[in-house]
C-alpha cells in the first residue's frame, strides 16, 4: 500500500474527521441551528466515551451502551439540550455556570465544558462517576468538578447555577433543582414516566416565578434516588 492510500489517512476510518463531518450536517438538517454547538460536537472525540467495542458507531446519531445498564444519549439529543441550555432572552448574558444531572460516560459534560466556564456535574454510580473524571482529566479539561451523589438533590454548596441539564428522566421536577436556578436560569430535564418522557425547558424568570413549555418528545434512563 503506497503511503498515504491507508483508509485512515484518507479520512475514511469510523472515527474520522469525515464521518464526524457526516454527523454534524445530520443534526443540522434535524435543526441544530447553533454553530457553537455544532462546532463542539466536531471537535469532542465521542468514541472515547463509548466501549472500544462501540467505537465504530460513535459518530453514528444513535445512543449507546456505557456499563452499568446506562447509555451515552443520542448526538441530536446532547446538541439539542445543549443548544436550549445556551438561549438567553435578548439582553441576558451567557450562561456560565452549569450543573449537570447525570455524568455517564462525561460525553454530555466535556460538551458543556467546551462552551461555558464552569461545570458542576453529579453521578449517583461510583464506577461510572470515576471513570468519567478519570477520561475527562486525561482529555484535558480542567473547567469540570466532579460529585459523586444522588442529583436529586442537586449541588447546594455550588450554587446557584444559570443552567442545570438533567440527562436522566425524572418522574417530578426536583424542587431543588428549581431551587438552585438562579433568576434568569434555564433548567432542561426530560420528564415523565418510560415511554412518556418530554424534554422540558423551565426558565426561572423571576425570584417566584418559573415559565415551562415541553419541546420534543425523548427517551432517557429513569432519574434514581440514592448512591450505589
Ligand atoms: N450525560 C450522560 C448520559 C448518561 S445516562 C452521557 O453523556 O453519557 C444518565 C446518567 O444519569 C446515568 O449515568 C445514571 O446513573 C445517572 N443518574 C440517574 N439518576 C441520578 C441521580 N439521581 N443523580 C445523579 N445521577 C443520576
């Protein structure tokens, strides 16, 4: 074989720079309409937060398994919470203080850590709370803090956040979370029970008051309570 003719050199492997390419035009025609956004999801590797076994199909839209009867969600979906996550009103100022439900596999989170300062992120599974911090460090990032415990509760201490992202499904909106928005925060949690699930956008418009509308329909693993 000629130098330079291997598939890989070509950009014609499964994780290359091409089939990233591929995806991101999907989820543009799907109707990710933030360039940050679509930009992020260009540059964060997503087969080295998947199973080696899994790693041809990162770039493929679909979710996949990451231990612990858990999966890393579906591209569109992680650009789609992304991009709600990062709307403000006209005037506001950007977000940048981020509380994350749910690490998984820490996909989700080296997103937001690529767009905002700081990023607050919550597992109630040891194993793939460790894993994930240990992936991230060894990615370079240095914006994210990591707790291991149930996000019901949300992260007081850190608090309050102008964004929350939930990546497991609950059956009622935390309080805390509500709690722990600051005013003009934006909370993104998927709602309802297996089946049934909306993904809800609630904004924290004033100190009493908090506006919600539901915008797509989705599938997420069910929000737990306590550690294991
Ligand atoms: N954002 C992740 C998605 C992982 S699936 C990714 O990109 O890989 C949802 C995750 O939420 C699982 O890891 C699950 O263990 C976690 N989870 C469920 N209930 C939780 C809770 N109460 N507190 C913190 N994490 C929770």
């Amino acid at each position: 074989m000629k130098p330079g003719s291997h598939p890989h050199s070509l950009g014609l492997g499964l994780t290359s720079p091409a089939s990233r390419a591929r995806l991101v035009a999907e989820l543009k025609r799907e109707g990710i309409v933030d360039e940050r956004v679509l930009e992020t999801l260009m540059k964060v590797p997503r087969h080295e937060f998947v199973e080696e076994a899994w790693r041809g199909e990162a770039y493929k839209n679909k979710p996949l398994p990451i231990g612990q009867s858990q999966t890393i969600s579906q591209p569109y979906i992680v650009a789609l919470m992304t991009q709600l996550l990062l709307e403000v009103p006209p005037g506001g100022a950007p977000r940048k203080k981020v509380l994350e439900v749910g690490t998984g596999s820490g996909y989700q989170t080296a997103v937001l850590a690529e767009l905002v300062q700081n990023v607050f992120s919550v597992e109630r599974l040891k194993a793939l709370s460790e894993q994930a911090r240990n992936r991230l460090r060894g990615l370079g990032y240095r914006n994210i803090h990591f707790g291991y415990a149930d996000g019901t509760g949300g992260w007081a201490s850190h608090g309050p956040y102008d964004g929350i992202v939930v990546t497991a499904a609950a059956v009622d909106v935390p309080k805390a979370l509500l709690e722990q928005l600051e005013k003009g925060g934006r909370l993104v949690i998927p709602v309802g029970p297996p089946a049934k699930q909306s993904l809800r956008v609630i904004d924290r418009v004033s100190p009493n008051k908090w506006q919600s509308r539901d915008v797509a329909g989705v599938s997420f693993v069910p929000l737990l309570e306590g550690k294991a």
